[in-house]
C-alpha cells in the first residue's frame, strides 16, 4: 500500500513537473534595476533560493512557473525596500525551509555546520599525537653486529 | 585493544550511514509538508468565480466549518482526474469544498467547472498568483484542509485517488471536525 | 530493424561473463587461504575470460542501437531512427542500463590488465587481487542481470521509433564524459583489490606500495579527466555559465577523487618510508567505497538531482546491498587485520611526513564535510526532522577555506624534507616565495582588473605560494648543473609528474578566484540592430533566423561582437533548438572561448516583438579551471612513467629501498 502511495506520489512529482515545464533552459529574463546593489543583491538571493519542483535548480536557473513567481517576488520585496533576511523568511514562511540553499544556523543543523572544525581539532590532536610518538621513535639502536655490518660497508665504499 | 576500536570506527560510521540511506530509499524526497501546517490560513481579498462583484477574504473560512480548499485549474489534467473524487467528498461525505481557481481566465475556469462538475461551495478566483502565493503552492492540484477556525490542518500535494480519499482526507476530517 | 538473436546472445554472454566473474572470485581467493595452486590458477583465464564475455555483450548492445532495433526497450527508450551514429553510439551509455553495463566492462577490462601486468607479483597475492575483483565483478554483473538488464525486449509490440537520446545529452562532452568519469571509478577497484589482499595475506611492505601506485594514479587521473569534463560540459551545455553546482551526483564524483588524491600521496609515503600502512589501506578502501556509494546515490532516487537516472528504489535496495557487503566487510577485514605493528618511522613537525598527514587529514575532513552536506537533508528527513536543502552557498563557505589550508601546507611539502627540515633551510627556500606571493597577488587584480578583489588576491597569493617554489626549485636545479639542459634532463618523471600536478592544483585555484569574482553576466533584450556592451565587448545582433538541423528545428541568433575599438569583429550565433522526438526545448549556447576569457552568449526566450532576451557573459580565465585539471591529470601519470614502475620490482627486493639514499633529497 505505501509503495503505491509512493509510486502515485513520484507520478504526481512527474505531472507536476511537466506541467511546471521542463527546467533546462536558464531562466532568461529582461529586468530593469537602477541601483547595481540592488542588481547585485538580487542575483545573489535568486541564485540562493531553490525551485521547489525543479531537481535541484536555483529559481535563477529554472524556467519553471513557480520560480518565475518567486523572481517577481524577490524582486517586487527588493523595490519595497525589505532587507535580504526579511526576503528569504518570507519564502520561507511560504515554502519551508527546503528553499533555502544556505541551511540556517538552528538545533537540527548544528551537526552540519560543526562537524568540519571538529574535524579539524581531532585532527590537529591526531597529527601532534603521532608527530610527538615519532619523534621518539626515530633513534633506533644500532645491534653490534649491524654496527659491524655498518662500518663494512662504509669501508667497502670508501675503497671502491 | 584500544588500536581494535579506533580501527572499528570506520566500519561504524558506515553502518551508521548505510541505516540512514536503507531509510532514504523509503523516503520520497518531493514529498514536502507544508510551510503553513498549524497556521492560519493567509489573509486575501479577491472577487469570486461566478460573481465577479462579490468579494470574499479570510472570513470566508472561519465560519466554524471544516473546509477542504482545492487549487485547480483549467491546464490542469490531474484537477480534471481527480474531480469524481471531489464531487463524492462534496456531495456524499457532506464536506464544505471551496476552490481556488488559479492562473485561469474566467472563461476557462467556467468552462472547466460546466465540463467536470462543481463540488465547490464558492472559488475564489485569483488568475494573478496572489493567495496561491501565500500558501505556498507550486502546482496543481493541492488541497488543503482548514478547520473551523482558519488553521490549516492538513495539506494534500497532488491528485487526490480514491484510496486517498478513504485513507487519509477523511480520517483528517473526522479528526478536525 | 529488428534483430533475430542479437540482444540474446548478449544477454546470455553476461550470465556467462558473471558465472566466470563468480569462479573469479571465489575459487583463487579460497586457493590462496589454503595453498592450491590449482585454484589460484583460475584467476587470470577468468579474468580475461570475464572481459571477453562482458565485451560481446557490449557489442551486442551496441550493435542493437546502431541497427535501430525498437524491439530491444533500451534502444527503444534512448535512440531514435533520426539520431546521428555517434549519439547512437554514446546513447549506450546514456541510460541507466547501458551505464551500468560500461561499468561492468570497465571493471572487467581493469581486471584483466591487472591480471596482465603482474607478472612479477607473487601468485598468492594475484590470486587475491584477482578474487576480490572477480568479487566485485560478480556483484555488479549481477545488479545488470537481476534489475538493469539492458537486454529486455519489447515484443510483440515493437514501436515504429524510438523515444530520442534527451536533447542535453546529444553533445561530444556526453560522450567523453562518463567513460572517463568510470575509468576512474571503476580504476580504483585495483588498488582496492591490493589493499585487501595485503589485509588477508598479512603482507605489506613498500614494495606492495610500489606495485599498487601506477593503478592509483592512472585511476585518478581519469577521474580528473572525467570530472573536469562534466564540469566543462556543464558549463557549455546547459545555458547558465556555472561550472559546479555542488550537486549530489557532482558531488559524488568529488568524494572519490578527494581520497583518491589523499591516497596517492599516502602511496608514496609508504614506498618511501613505510610508514602510514594502515593510512593508506583504509584510503584505499574508502575511496572505493565512495566510487560506490556514488553510484548508489546516482541511481537510488534517495537524493534530488539534474543528473540523477530515472530512479528505482528496487535498484537502489540492491546497490546498497552490494555498498553494504562490500564496504562492510573490507573495513570489518580492514579493523580485524590491520598492521599491527606499524615500523616506526619517526619524523617532526617540520618534516614531508608530517605536512603530507595533515594535507591528508584536510583532504579527508574536506570529504566528510562535503559527504555530509549531500546527505545531511537525507538524514533530517529520514530522523523526522524536516526538509532542508544543503547547496552552494554552505559547501563554499567550508571547502574555499580548507582548499586555502591544502594550498599553504602544500607549498611547504614541496620543500620540506623527509624525517626533518631545518627551520633555517624552509625559511630560505620559502621567504622570497612567501613575499613574492603576497605582492603579486595583492598586485596583480589591481594592475589587470577594473576593480580590486581581495578574494581573488587571496586566491592569487595561495596559487603562487604553490608556485613560486616550485620555480626556485627548477631553477636551483638548473643552476647546479653543468648546463640548464643538463640540469633539467637528470630531474625524473617523477619529479616531474609531481610539479606538474601541483602546478595544475594552482591553476585550477586561479581559475576559480578570477571567475567567481570577475565574471560579468547580463541579461538583455536585443532585435536585430541593437548592440550592447559587456566588458569592453560590444554585442550587435544582426539578424535572426530559422534553420533545421538532423533531429531539431532552431531558432539562430547572428551576432557579432568587437573588443573595444578594434575593428575586427568575430560571429557568435546561439540558438534555441527544439528537438523533433521528445518536443523539447534546448538552448544552444555560442562560446567564444579564450585562454584568458570567454565570452558566452545564450538565447532566452522569444519576446514575441521580434525581440529576443539573451544573456551575454564574460567569463575570465574560466579555462583555467580544466587546464588545471589537465595538467593534474597529466601529472599524475607522469609521477608513475618513471622506469622503476615499468620494471615492476620483484618481490625480493628488500625494504631498503623504501628509504631513499642520504643525500638525495625530495624528489617526487
């Protein structure tokens, strides 16, 4: 029964997505900006919220109808004069979190942003740790008989 | 033995994401809940299908009576599929159905309704993206169900089949009601 | 047309190719754990064997798109009567089926030279490197047979036509892309195989090390091929001017090459010094294991891609079953017999050693932290918690700055010695080079560019420190000897292959810096006689029309383009193309490519008043990028030329010559 949900599901994504159009073509659209920082800001935000039918596109990419949307959104925000944050929590609020490309600092996602400089002290610790082991370890005894071993061989080459 | 168990870990660190990808096979990755689950049911004021003069807003839906809202459109062929389904919840299970007629013109929308049947108490009619917006729709159709005091309480995405309509829409119905 | 018995005859070629690959596996490995020679003879007449039936099955298929044979529901899914040859022939791999198939065919052709070139290898270790490909074979040949087989038939019911090879996949960097990506994949399936026969036989010594690098390096170097590529198709074929997107199927590739690259220089600590045994075993089986799990999350549904295969969680379920054996048992095996006793080379911190394990580890946490990132969402949704997406903007923020540590510890490497370094001989190998760097690349954007960008200098000063001791090592060397010819002829391959490929890591970062910081993008709307300027180059539209091209109708844009006031003008014509099969629309981007920029022009959409909206962008130094991947490539190989993998030492050979001569300092 839940494979046929999940099958009737993944056939819906598909309608939805057809219907949506086919995403491959960049989303090329004409649009006037008098301020670059307002351009800028507004590239920047359509290239950090995702499409929500789109396999992984950025709503700057996608031609899909609801990217085209949240572009006249982000944009009709940016002439309001609303701040980069308030934009993206208003897609937010609509979409959920899924459409944020930039995953927020919160609880569930400590893991995800921590993880590297953890890494990074465990590792730090790991090098000392070995480097100090070793640094002992190098001043191996020499047995007599390689010793003597040792001084034939020196000899040998000096003569040759 | 100290040496066996850091040796151990990457062997643990493998099952540990071998559990999670098994589960992810199950998981549907389009399969999104709602950003308004629990939230009221986003302000709007926009004239109606049939009588362009009328005009409704959010009280429309805080009467104190269940209503399943559909978003439909003409272009639609899943909204056209999943109308039988529609008009039994209207008419034999006795729920209060109210449709968002988007990105259409009135014509179509008309037409499709004449054609497919009219389970809808009232449509709000809303060709520019305006409420459809605020609940976060990207396709059609999607249904969601807002209890008698504009919380919406369940959201359906896509075509509503009849097993959906035993399993999951009326149980959700019966539970808010 | 259709074919009488051809899709069967491959058909039954793989079952027997994977009962061959099953004798493989199991009948040396069992042979050398209990000493039968007879046994262990199996492996290499299997393994050419293996090849030779996995090689017909191909050819059948092959020949079943070229002969347009709709009854066979491969071709009839990915071909098309009007398909030019050469798609025909790349449509093969173009599919879930047929990709797995080339997989299998690699793997077995990688078998097969292993079996070929180890002649000088001990019998019982080739029987075990032989039975755990044998193994690995088995597995992948059975995933073909039990849910991908690409042989199925359509009978009775044979369409007239094929349903066309997807638009976006009809282009020369589809063809190169996925045999060069799964040669490097499939590659390290050998030193894998090394890493767990040196396990089970509790042998490994610097020789092992010796024989198991120029497979390593040859595998990561078609792996860098293969994803340069992809990033080089990307960036011309789909229309929007990115080069990396941090998708999980790109990021898939990543993961493999990251340890793929930890482990080659692991290798050659190994050989060298004897040290960092259990290092490089465990690197060589992640980075397997990661070429696994790519292919797992490619073609499982579980993550959201562009790239992804039609999905199929009965497929999925399998590959993880095949990741979950594999996997699970090479670290069970790894963590039951893992060198005990390690030798104990000592070194310092300021040693090659040492700036070699911590380049490793940052490699190493740079892939947790990207394989982290691409499943995270996985493991919210899975844990309850949400849908959340993980994309660019975190996976830059994280891999620029270890990129920037990689660098800084690599322009150290380069100089240090082995064991130990005096401070005073890094300091005067590396001051002018630290100097230089901060100048010229603080420099550099402000005498070149309009605007001055301190990430881009950045970039500029960590490529240089790369570079810049490698150049006062050339010439040092140069200088020492009788004639710069003289000095340059003595230095080997191997050194060369070394400053090649680390060279080409200081390329690739210039190329990123500048790009991402430089690049000019414009969206305009342009009919015939408009003109636009776009970084000194003016864009004049002169004409649109229509052409028909073998399976598409096109609309084509006529553009010339002038830089500044010269008069000499070039043509750009993008078009957008909608092809006939499959109705879809596709847009044909015009590139004018540059060694230090290109420029790019892509058609939008139809303004329907006789106007057209294009984007126009100016990408400088975006070829460095794949030059640098090129000249890594390039690199990697040269490092194993060298005449003393050629030679192949005998097992005989003592372990002294792990330890290079007093005196002789780092070379590669």
């Amino acid at each position: 029964m839940a494979l046929m949900r999940l099958s009737r599901l993944l056939t819906t994504a598909l309608v939805l997505l057809l219907v949506a159009g086919l995403a491959q073509a960049a989303a090329i659209e004409v649009r006037e900006f008098d301020d670059p920082v307002l351009e800028e800001r507004y590239r920047d935000l359509t290239a950090s919220l995702r499409c929500p039918t789109c396999q992984n596109q950025a709503i700057n990419d996608s031609d899909a109808p609801v990217s085209g949307d949240m572009r006249d959104r982000v944009y009709r925000l940016l002439m309001d004069g609303r701040a980069d944050i308030e934009i993206r929590n208003h897609m937010v609020e609509r979409f959920g979190d899924y459409v944020l490309y930039n995953p927020r600092l919160e609880g569930r996602t400590y893991l995800l942003w921590g993880l590297p400089a953890v890494l990074g002290l465990l590792g730090l610790v790991l090098v000392g740790l070995l480097v100090r082991a070793r640094r002992n370890a190098s001043n191996r005894e020499l047995s007599a008989e390689e010793r003597a071993r040792l001084d034939a061989l020196i000899n040998r080459e000096r003569t040759e | 033995m100290n040496r066996r168990l850091i040796l151990l870990l990457p062997l643990a660190g493998f099952l540990a994401l071998a559990v999670f990808l098994y589960q992810g096979l199950s998981l549907n990755p389009f399969h999104r809940e709602s950003a308004l689950m629990a939230r009221e049911f986003p302000a709007f004021d926009l004239a109606t299908l049939k009588e362009p003069e009328r005009r409704v807003d959010r009280d429309l839906l805080t009467t104190g009576e269940l209503t399943l809202v559909n978003v439909w459109g003409e272009w639609c062929p899943e909204c056209k599929r999943e109308m039988p389904q529609l008009l039994d919840l209207a008419e034999r299970h006795d729920i209060r159905l109210v449709g968002i007629s988007w990105k259409d013109t009135r014509e179509k929308a008309l037409g499709f309704l004449e054609e497919f049947g009219d389970p809808f108490e009232v449509n709000i009619f809303d060709p520019d993206n305006e409420l459809a917006f605020e609940l976060g729709v990207y396709g059609a159709p999607e249904t969601f169900l807002v209890d008698g005091d504009g919380v919406i309480r369940y959201h359906h995405t896509g075509y509503i089949a009849p097993g959906d309509v035993t399993e999951t829409i009326l149980p959700e119905v019966e539970q808010w009601r | 047309m259709q074919t009488l018995m051809i899709p069967e005859i491959g058909h039954y070629a793989l079952v027997i190719a994977m009962l061959m690959a099953a004798v493989q596996g199991v009948l040396p490995l069992a042979g050398a754990a209990t000493r039968r020679p007879l046994w262990m003879a199996y492996a290499r007449p299997m393994a050419a064997g293996q090849l030779l039936f996995v090689a017909i099955a191909y050819a059948c298929l092959t020949a079943s798109y070229m002969l347009d044979d709709f009854s066979v529901t491969n071709v009839a899914n990915n071909s098309n009567s009007m398909l030019p040859w050469y798609y025909k022939l790349s449509a093969v791999w173009g599919n879930h089926e047929g990709s797995v198939l080339l997989w299998s065919l690699l793997l077995a052709a990688w078998g097969y030279f292993a079996s070929r070139f180890s002649r000088e290898l001990p019998r019982d270790m080739v029987a075990r490197v032989l039975g755990v490909l044998g193994l690995v074979g088995t597995g992948f040949l059975a995933f073909v047979l039990v849910t991908s087989n690409p042989f199925e038939r359509l009978l009775p019911n044979v369409p007239g036509d094929g349903a066309d090879l997807n638009p976006l996949l009809q282009d020369i960097g589809l063809i190169m892309h996925p045999p060069m990506l799964y040669m490097g994949y499939v590659g390290f399936s050998v030193v894998f195989a090394f890493a767990i026969a040196a396990l089970l036989g509790g042998r490994l010594d610097a020789a092992w090390a010796r024989w198991a690098r120029p497979w390593t390096n040859l595998a990561w170097a078609f792996l860098t091929v293969g994803i340069a590529l992809g990033s080089w198709w990307a960036y011309y074929e789909l229309g929007w001017g990115g080069w990396w997107f941090w998708d999980p199927v790109e990021n898939a590739s990543l993961l493999p090459w990251l340890t793929g690259t930890a482990l080659m220089h692991s290798l050659a600590v190994t050989e060298k010094r004897g040290a960092f045994k259990s290092w490089t075993l465990l690197l060589a089986i992640f980075t397997f294991s990661l070429s696994l799990l790519g292919t797992f999350l490619v073609r499982s549904g579980v993550l959201t891609s562009v790239h992804a295969f039609a999905n199929d969680p009965s497929r999925g379920q399998f590959i993880l079953m095949l990741l979950g054996i594999t996997v699970g048992l090479s670290l069970l095996v790894f963590a039951l017999r893992a060198p005990r006793v390690g030798h104990k080379v000592g070194f310092t911190w300021l040693s090659r050693d040492a700036l070699l394990l911590i380049n490793n580890i940052l490699l190493v946490i740079m892939t947790i932290t990207v394989l982290m990132g691409t499943v995270y969402p996985l493991l919210l949704d899975a844990l309850g918690l949400g849908k959340i997406s993980v994309g660019p903007p975190y996976f830059n923020a994280l891999f620029v700055p270890l990129t920037l540590l990689l660098a800084l510890f690599m322009g150290l490497g380069q100089v240090a010695r082995w064991k130990q370094t005096p401070v005073s001989l890094l300091v005067s190998r590396l001051w002018l080079a630290a100097v230089g760097a901060v100048i010229l690349g603080a420099a550099l954007p402000l005498l070149f560019a309009e605007r001055w960008s301190p990430a881009v200098a950045i970039g500029l000063i960590a490529a240089l420190w790369i570079v810049l001791p490698i150049l006062r090592d050339l010439f040092e060397k140069a200088r020492n000897a009788s004639s710069v010819g003289a000095g340059l002829k003595k230095l080997s391959l191997a050194y060369w292959g070394m400053q090649l490929g680390h060279l080409g890591v200081a390329v690739t970062i210039v190329g990123v810096a500048v790009v991402s910081n430089y690049s000019i993008e414009q969206n305009v709307r342009m009919a015939p006689g408009d003109s636009v300027e776009v970084a000194g180059y003016t864009f004049t539209m002169n004409e649109l029309s229509s052409r028909q091209g073998a399976n598409f109708l096109a609309d084509r844009a006529n553009i010339s383009v002038q830089h500044g006031d010269s008069s000499r003008s070039f043509a750009m014509n993008p078009e957008k193309r909608l092809y006939l099969a499959t109705r879809m629309p596709m847009s044909q981007v015009a590139l004018r490519p540059g060694f230090l920029r290109d420029l790019y022009v892509a058609m939008g959409e139809d303004l329907g008043d006789g106007s057209w909206a294009l984007r126009v962008q100016y990408k400088p130094f975006v070829r460095w990028l794949w030059l640098g991947g090129l000249l890594m490539a390039f690199g990697g190989v040269l490092a194993v030329a060298d005449k003393r993998y050629r030679r192949l030492a005998t097992a005989r050979d003592p372990e002294a010559r792990a330890a290079p001569a007093p005196g002789r300092e780092a070379s590669a």
